[in-house]
C-alpha cells in the first residue's frame, strides 16, 4: 500500500526499538572487547550502562522514531555532547569501523544497513577536530 510505505520511517525499516538496542549493545561489546578499539574505549567511562541507553535514544530518533532523547537532553545535539572530546581521526574512524561491524552483526538487510553505517560514518568524520579542545 502506497500511503504506508509512505509513512514508514527508518526506524521502523530497521525493526524498531529492538534491533536499534541489539546494535548498541553490540558495538559497546566490540568497543569494550576488541583491541582495535582501545583507544575509543579508553575516551569513555568505565560504566557503559548509560552510554548504552543514550545512544540508542538518540539513533531511535534519528531514524524516525520516538524522539524521547531531545526531550531528555534540552537544547543538545549529537555534535554538542562531544564539545569536550578530542575526537582524532583514529577515534572516528574507530567508532566507524565498531558501528559498521555492529550494524553488520545485527542481521539487518545489507542495502539499509549500508546507508545507516555510511550515514554515520560521515557524522563520526565530522566531529574530527583540527583545533584543540578550548581552542
Ligand atoms: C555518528 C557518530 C556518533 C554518534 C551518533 C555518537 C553518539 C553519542 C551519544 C548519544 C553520546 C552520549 C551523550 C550523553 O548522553 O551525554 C556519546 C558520548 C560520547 N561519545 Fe559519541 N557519538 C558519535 C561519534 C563519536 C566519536 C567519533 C567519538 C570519538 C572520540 C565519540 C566519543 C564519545 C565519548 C568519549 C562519549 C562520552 C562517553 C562517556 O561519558 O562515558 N563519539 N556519543
């Protein structure tokens, strides 16, 4: 039906709410785990619980779903909470790299999750700084 497809959003493509926390999940476990992610894992605290419930709160509503996460975090955007990191290029290319393999895990279709990893892949490179932070 033309009119529903139409409506439907990302979110809902990828399979809601529950592959959006299988992705999370499974790129805090790369980043925790894989030695190639050392220095990301190292930017964050020890405690990646909260991590785990903001990041898919914020990727639920860039794909079109619940926007829960603007609601509870007034007046930011995803380039704003990372104002105080010294985002390097190792660093994005790392959370990149640890996103796309998590999007790859999640059994998502290939087409969509190749958009919603290139997608990201360009945000993480936006965030690089080429000034220090404060600079
Ligand atoms: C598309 C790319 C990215 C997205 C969507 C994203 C998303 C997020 C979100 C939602 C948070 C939580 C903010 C909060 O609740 O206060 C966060 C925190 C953080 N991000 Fe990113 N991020 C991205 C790229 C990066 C990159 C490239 C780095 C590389 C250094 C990075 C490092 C961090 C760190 C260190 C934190 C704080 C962790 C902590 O306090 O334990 N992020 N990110």
């Amino acid at each position: 039906m033309a009119d529903a497809a139409v409506r439907e959003t990302p979110f809902d493509m990828v399979g809601g709410a529950a592959t959006v926390r299988t992705i999370v999940d499974r790129f805090y476990d790369l980043m925790d785990e894989q030695p190639a992610y050392a220095e990301l894992r190292a930017l964050h605290a020890s405690d990646l619980a909260p991590m785990r419930t903001s990041l898919a709160g914020f990727l639920t509503a860039w794909l079109g779903g619940p926007r829960d996460w603007f609601a509870d975090n007034p007046g930011k955007c995803v380039m704003s909470v990372h104002g105080r990191i010294a985002v390097t290029a190792a660093t994005a290319r790392q959370w990149a790299d640890a996103m796309r393999q998590a999007i790859a895990d999640s059994g998502m279709a290939s087409d969509i999750g190749t958009r919603m990893a290139d997608a990201l892949d360009g945000m993480a490179q936006a965030m690089i700084r080429t000034q220090p932070v404060g600079g």
